[in-house]
C-alpha cells in the first residue's frame, strides 16, 4: 500500500458513505461537501492498493489559538476505510503519511474528534478540550432589557461581523480564527436532518458586538426540532444579555435550545430556571507535529526549565532529548543530548501539557511522564480548553 494525496475526491465518497453509514438522501450533501472541501484548499490524503483508494481523510488546515498564541492546526477529519480492507493498516498509514506530510507544510499540531479514543492515542494523540452542553426552553429566558442592541438573521456572516469574530477568537480558549473558508464549511452543507444553519449577528450603533451561528435540527426520536447554538460570543455583559433576550423572542417557535459552551459558561444568570439538562461532552484529541515549531510560543505559565525525552512512535523528528523553558510567558525549546533528559513522556501526554488540558506535574503523578533524574516538581500549569470547531 503506498500513500498519496487523492486527487479526485470522488472516488471518497463512496468509501466514507459505507464507513459512516450516510443515507441516501445525504448523498448530494456529501458529494457538495467534498466539492466544497476542495475548492476551499483542504487537503485530501489516501492509502492506496494500486488504483484502489483503501483508506482516505481530510485535513482542514486551521488557525487556532493554542495557549496565548495563534498556530496552524491540522484539523484532521472522517477517517475512514473500505469495509473489505480494515485491519490491514491502510489507516496506520494514513495517519503516519498525514503526520508527514502536516510536518513538511509546517503544521506544529494536529486535532482530531475520536470514535474512541484509545484508537488515535497510539498514534500520538491525546486529550484535548470538552464542552458543556446546556439544554434549556427559550421560554426559560429571564427578561431582559435588549437597549440599543439591534439583531440580523442572516445565512452568512459580513465582513464585519467575520472580523468581530475573528479579533474574539484570537483571544479566547483555542476558537479557531475563522476566516470566509472556514465560515463557508461551518454553514454548509446542510444535511436532511437539519433545516438551516445561520448566524445572528448584533450590533450597536452600526458596530458589530455580538454574533452567534445556529442549526434548526430534528430529533427524529421525538419528532421535534431544537436550535443547536456553537457560536455565541459578545462584546460585553449588556450585549449577552440581548443575545439571550434575542433567543427566548423565540419561543414561539422553538422550544429546544442546545447551547454548546465552555466548562466555566455558567447559564444560571440567565434562566428563571434549571436548565432541562447539563452534560459533560468530551471533544476532541490533540497532537503535536512538530514540536520544534512551538518554539516562541506564548504561553502564561510561571516560569520553569525542564529537560525532556520525547517518545514518538510515528514522528522521528520529535523524538530525543528537548531543553523546555518559559521565561515570561515564552516557550523556548532547544534540542539537548538525551541523557540530560529529567522526565521522560510520550508526544501524546506532552501534547496534552501543552495544549492546556492538564499540568505537568499531574502527568508525572499519573506516570504518564516518567522521572529519569533531578525532578523537583517542575511544572506546566493547565489552562481553560475549548475548541468550538466542530470539523
Ligand atoms: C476506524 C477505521 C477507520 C479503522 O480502519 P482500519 O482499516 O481497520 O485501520 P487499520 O487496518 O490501519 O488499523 C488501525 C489500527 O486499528 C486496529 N484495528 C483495526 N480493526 C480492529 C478491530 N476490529 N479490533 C481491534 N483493533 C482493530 C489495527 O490493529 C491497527 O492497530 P495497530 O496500528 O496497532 O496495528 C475503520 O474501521 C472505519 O472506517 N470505521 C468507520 C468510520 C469511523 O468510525 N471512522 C473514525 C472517525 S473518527
């Protein structure tokens, strides 16, 4: 089996339609999907038995915020394999080629949603962020004073309103900076379980300061619609409160809202009531690519050196000895022998280090890393993971 770039997408669709069980009258979605995937430059890779295409994924090449700075991310996506070829490593390497080929474009990360995740963790990848998802009635709404905030339905956001969200993004949890591409796909395609997906966009006095996407989806169980809302970002307090205000105007028509939002979004301000339901729902998996690239990035943790011995069973460039410093906020890396090394970790539980999801010293606690020599505690301080991006 060799792997390459597919350069024509069709020959995708038949094999991810099988794999993730499209139905029928997904078909022209799907095939609008990959259209769409293409021409937006997302990246298309392959395992191949001579002509036959056995394994493929998409990679959306994203810019994301990863601690305080912004990185390209290679957000990668329906993994899949023909049916009469699993188990054959046509997606070991898929992956090791797509780790590769992320590697020579430049890509410091990798994120991915799992199917399960002890599948991808012995390919590098290890936890990431998780999301709260927050089920209430818009009738459940307080009342609230919407002043001089004015509200636009719309299918696709202004410039404006893409700029707004952008300057948010780039400040917040790891939002991916979303630019036209990136709005394009997160709107469309839109599948026969769902009626629509928009955005809302509110301003004030003509400035955008507050905007928020939504999908009209059926529950075909109950027979019922809801509002799924992923984006929901404002300005300020007063403005959130007229997107909630906006909301419950609603409730006429809807009666299900599911607000997807970070762990410390707490809805109670808001609501007369409990909200319906609250769960836990944990997202995706991140991996580092290319560690050298991290190098400069910015990340608030108090000051600390640490020398490291990274294990990476599929990237060689990663593995060895790395001198780890933050001085002011700055990640600096530097190759050093391996024999200096304190701790030795795998790219995946460095990955969910520096991703922010957990501290280094937990990881040493959970063995995750091991100490070789001169641990004094040194640590990595976690941080707030939410990702929003669901690719
Ligand atoms: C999940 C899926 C992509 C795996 O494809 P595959 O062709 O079986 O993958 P490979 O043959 O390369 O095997 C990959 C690994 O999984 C293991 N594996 C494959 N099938 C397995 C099975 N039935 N039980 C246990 N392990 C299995 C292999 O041993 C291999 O592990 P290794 O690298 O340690 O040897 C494929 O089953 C699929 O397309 N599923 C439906 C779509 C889906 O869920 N995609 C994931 C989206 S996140």
């Amino acid at each position: 089996m060799i792997f390459k770039e597919i350069s024509d997408y069709r020959e995708m669709i038949e094999v991810s339609a099988l794999a993730f069980s499209f139905e029928k009258r997904d078909r022209d979605e799907l095939e609008e999907l990959f259209e769409q995937l293409v021409e937006g430059g997302r990246l298309l890779y392959g395992t191949y038995d001579g002509e036959t295409l056995v394994a493929g994924c998409v990679v959306y090449p994203y810019r994301m915020r990863l601690r305080e700075s912004a990185v390209t991310m290679g957000g990668i996506a329906l993994v899949c394999s023909r049916q009469d070829y699993r188990g054959k490593g046509g997606v070991r390497l898929l992956l090791s080629g797509t780790l590769e080929s992320m590697r020579d474009l430049g890509y410091p990360v990798s994120v991915l949603y799992p199917f399960q995740r002890d599948f991808y963790r012995k390919y590098g990848w290890e936890v990431f962020d998780r999301w709260q998802l927050i089920k209430f009635s818009p009738s459940s709404i307080r009342d609230f004073d919407s002043g001089d905030i004015d509200a636009r339905d719309m299918a696709f956001p202004d410039e404006e309103s893409i700029e707004f969200y952008r300057r948010y993004a780039s400040s917040s949890y790891n939002y991916v900076l979303r630019n036209q591409t990136d709005w394009r796909d997160r709107l469309s395609p839109v599948w026969s379980s769902q009626v629509a997906k928009r955005v809302v966009r509110f301003t004030r006095q003509s400035e955008v300061v507050g905007l928020m996407d939504y999908s009209i989806n059926l529950d075909r169980k109950e027979g019922s619609y809801f509002h799924s809302i992923l984006t929901f970002v404002s300005k300020d307090e007063k403005v959130r409160q007229a997107m909630f205000s906006y909301i419950k105007s609603l409730s006429h028509q809807v009666n299900k809202i599911h607000l997807f939002g970070p762990m410390n979004c707490e809805i109670w301000p808001y609501l007369y009531d409990k909200p319906d339901e609250c769960q836990l729902r944990e997202g995706s998996m991140i991996r580092i690519v290319d560690i050298m690239k991290l190098d400069g990035l910015m990340l608030d943790s108090p000051d600390v050196k640490i020398a490291l011995k990274i294990e990476d069973a599929q990237c060689p460039w990663n593995v060895g000895g790395i001198m780890l410093e933050i001085r002011d906020g700055v990640l600096n890396l530097t190759k050093i022998p391996e024999e200096e090394a304190q701790l030795e970790i795998e790219i995946g539980a460095i990955s969910t280090v520096i991703g922010g999801r957990e501290s280094l010293r937990r990881m040493v606690e959970l063995k995750m890393a091991r100490i070789l020599k001169d641990y004094n505690g040194e640590d990595i301080q976690k941080c707030d993971v939410f990702m929003n991006e669901p690719f």
